[in-house]
C-alpha cells in the first residue's frame, strides 16, 4: 500500500544523504566499492572512491535497468543478472552489482520511484 511504499522510499533517502557503500562494476569485471549518496536537495547521485567525487544530476540518469534489460546497453562493463545499471545523458553508464537480488530490486525500484517523483 501507499503507507509502505512511503516508509521504504523515506528509508532509502535517509541511508542514501548519510551514504551507502555499493559496488561499481568496472571495465574488467572487478567490482569496486564506493560510498554512494545523496545531497540534501536529492539532486545529485554521488559516488566517492578514495578522496575523489564523482556528482551526477538527478536530471541526468535517464533509465534504471536490472537485469535482461541491461544486455542491449552499448556498455563494456560484464554485467549479470545481479547487476542495476544507470543510464546517464550521453549513453554513458553506470553499473553496480549486489549480492542478492532483493537488494537489486529495492535499489532499483527506489531509484526509479525517486527519478519519477522529481520529474512530477
């Protein structure tokens, strides 16, 4: 119901503007883990590894996809069926890898309830 729908949205922003440690798949199959949060305005995505920050716009994530979905991506990165990757402006991509598939879909479908409540 709405109420839940609700908690789960409120607790994914509050862990994400306190930061979260994901991991990003990179080129070469390695997973990399980076401290991911959210500004207070929930405008910007951030990802930091080591002293280094990489902001991306909310406005710039086009699509969330999991897996199937993720296959027909012109990506370098070898994703599975256990990886969520962002598709940004541009057609570049972003992709992290969980270690179990409800972690996948609560990432997933928060990030794409959170873009679609900041498009509205």
């Amino acid at each position: 119901n709405m109420e839940q729908l609700q908690s789960v949205i409120k607790d994914f922003i509050t862990q994400f503007l306190h930061g979260v440690w994901l991991d990003v798949l990179v080129r070469d199959g390695q997973l990399m883990p980076v401290r991911c949060f959210l500004d207070n305005e929930l405008s910007k995505f951030s990802m930091e590894i080591d002293d280094t920050v990489r902001a991306i716009p909310m406005s710039e994530i086009r699509e969330v996809r999991t897996g199937g979905d993720q296959y027909e991506l012109r990506t370098t990165t070898p994703v599975d069926d256990h990886c969520c990757t962002l598709v940004l402006a541009k057609d570049h991509t972003v992709s992290f890898r969980f270690p179990s598939l409800n972690s996948l879909e609560h990432f997933s479908l928060c990030m794409q309830l959170l873009l679609y409540a900041l498009v509205e």
